[in-house]
C-alpha cells in the first residue's frame, strides 16, 4: 500500500509539471534475510531431508 501511495503521488505531482524525486520502496519482511533464504550451510540435501523427517511427529 505504501508503494502504491508513493507512486499515486509521483505520478499526480509529475503531472502537475513538477520534477518529483522518485519514490524509495518500502522495506518487506524478510529483506534482510533474502540472501540466506536456502542455506544448507554445507550440508547434502539428503542430510537436510533426513533432518527434516526426523522431526516429524509420529503416528498415535
């Protein structure tokens, strides 16, 4: 919605003949971890999955 007001309010002042700074986009959850989204640290996928259902509850 931010983003939206943003460029709403470019566009309108830049339609009216001023020279409006473009808009900064509005900082998401998650950005700051986008480049560890994945990581395995080192580890097989197998190794990974094995981990995984280790977790996994078992039947009643």
């Amino acid at each position: 919605m931010h983003d939206a007001i943003g460029w709403s309010a470019y566009s309108i002042v830049g339609a009216l003949g001023a020279k409006p700074k473009k808009p900064k986009p509005q900082r998401r959850p998650g950005d700051e971890f986008a480049d560890q989204l994945g990581d395995r640290g080192g580890h097989s996928t197998e190794d990974v999955v094995a981990y995984l259902d280790s977790l996994k509850p078992t039947a009643a």
